[in-house]
C-alpha cells in the first residue's frame, strides 16, 4: 500500500512538472527589436516643429518589445525622452500622454501579394514590398477609442480591416504599453514580422489624414520640416531598420530606405519600408 501511494505521489509530482514546463514553453520568449539613438529624422532631414513641448527624443525610436501574455499581447515601445502629456489628454478622453502616435505594422503570412503595401492616410508616400505585405496593424495612440475607430472608420478604406485598436494604451516612463486582444490579432510566431512607425498625434488632422501631423518643408510651431509641401515625401520621424539591433549603421540604413524625390507635385522614388523578421533571441 504504502508502496503504491509512493509512486502515485510520485506520478502526480512528475506530471504536474511536464504540465509546468509545457506551460513555460509554449508562449514565445518576448520579441525584442531595437533601434539606435539620434535617428529620429526620417530620411536623415526632418526637423521637430519649433514649440517647446516637441523635446528632444520625444520621437526617437529606441526599443519595442513584443510580449505573449496568455489571452492578450503586450506591446512596449520604447522613445528617448519621458513621455509627457502637454495638452491633457484626459480633457479629450485620452490615454494620458498627447504628443506620440506610433503605427506597428505586422507580416503574419509572409507570402507575397497577401496583405496590404500602403500606409495608413497621413504618413506620406511610402510603400512595403510585395512578398512583405503587412496584415495587421496596431495603433498606439493617445486619443480615445472613439475618436481612433471614427478616424480609422472615416479614412482608412480599403485597410479599416487591418487596423487593430488596443484595449489599453498608456505612458510609463519612457515607455507606451498597449495590451492587445489576441482574438483580434493572433498569436505572435517568431515567424511574424515588425515595422514600428513613430509619427506625431494631430488632434486636427490635415482632412484625410489619419491623426498625423505634416511633415512640410520647413518647420512651424506645430509642424515638422526637412520634407516636402507635396505628398511626396514618407511623413515617418523613426523607423526600424537593417536587423534592428539598435547598432548605429542602422541610421544610415533609414535614411537609405527613406530616401524620397518629387517629380513636379508628383511622388519620384518612393520611400520603402522594410519588415524585420526578427526570431527571438535564444533562451
Ligand atoms: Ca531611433
Ligand atoms: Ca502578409
Ligand atoms: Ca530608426
């Protein structure tokens, strides 16, 4: 008897240690990509507007992690300055900071011609490449749900479909942290890739923009510089790019990739943005 009870004892020990390590196994290790400091100029000339509340970093891309969380996904997107909230957001229902709008553009399929190439209304003139097509995109941003699905209802056509909006989205530190429903965006794979975009919140959008702030070619109180007054030019302060290690050549790389010409009022070269297919680091 004793015996028996032993070993069932000792059973339930070893089986409740599988169930445990299975549990530990199966979510992905977080994904974490990572971009140099001082490359928040688009393609290596865009200026932040003149008002004092634009500080230094505000834009500049540093660090984004993906995070498997059970039923949600956690995204924590990482700038060069302590996120402020200037205009109090709460005053217009928002999310507690006001200056930052970053658009995080995912390839689940990585299948040529499966997804979409454009970008959301108000980020210029910029385009993915066919076999790195996005499907998803998660919008961390400090307006409201009501205002962020009006806007992507009123002007995101054809890519409203794509658009996934955080349950929750805030400011810590230097940090916005959303949390994502997984029923609406999947299960992170380590096959997925990332493009995380940095723009500005524009509270009152150019008509057709979607919540972004213009780029022109030269800089006002509210308005970046460095670009053009056509819509030729990616209207993108920081990406990422190369293999998004944070290694200082991956500046050269963006503004490589970024870089854009007019023909007439016309768009020339087209700005491209690259997808980083990024496995996690080893355990
Ligand atoms: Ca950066
Ligand atoms: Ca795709
Ligand atoms: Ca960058």
């Amino acid at each position: 008897m004793r015996t028996n009870r032993l070993v069932r004892v000792l059973s339930f020990a070893t089986l409740a240690g599988l169930a445990f390590a299975v549990a530990a196994i199966a979510a992905e290790p977080p994904v974490v990509l990572q971009d140099p400091a001082g490359d928040d100029n688009g393609p290596g000339t865009y200026a932040y507007p003149n008002n004092e509340v634009y500080k230094r970093g505000s834009f500049d891309l540093r660090k984004v992690e993906i995070i498997d969380k059970d039923t949600t996904v956690e995204f924590r997107v990482t700038l060069g300055a302590t996120i402020e909230d200037p205009w109090d957001s709460k005053s217009w229902d928002g999310n507690g900071f006001s200056l930052q709008f970053v658009q995080i553009y995912i390839d689940i399929d990585h299948q040529k011609g499966s997804g979409y190439t454009g970008v959301l209304p108000g980020l210029g003139t910029a385009k993915f490449a066919d076999d790195e097509a996005w499907d998803k995109v998660v919008l961390l941003s400090p307006q409201g749900r009501t205002r962020l699905s009006a806007e992507v209802r009123g002007k995101a056509g054809n890519m409203r479909g794509g658009v996934v909006l955080p349950s929750t989205t805030r400011a810590n530190g230097k940090t916005l942290v959303a949390s994502v429903k997984k029923s609406e965006l999947g299960t992170p794979s380590k096959t997925w890739g990332y493009q995380v975009i940095v723009q500005s919140n524009e509270g009152f959008p150019d008509k057709g923009d979607l919540l972004t702030r213009k780029v022109n070619e030269t800089k006002g109180d509210h308005r970046f510089g460095g670009g053009s007054d056509y819509d030729c030019d990616p209207q993108v302060l920081d990406i990422l790019a190369g293999q998004a290690k944070g290694e200082k050549s991956e500046a050269a790389d963006q503004h490589k990739t970024l870089a854009w010409s007019c023909a007439g009022e016309k768009p020339g070269k087209v700005a491209h943005l690259p997808m980083i297919y990024a496995a996690p680091a080893a355990p």
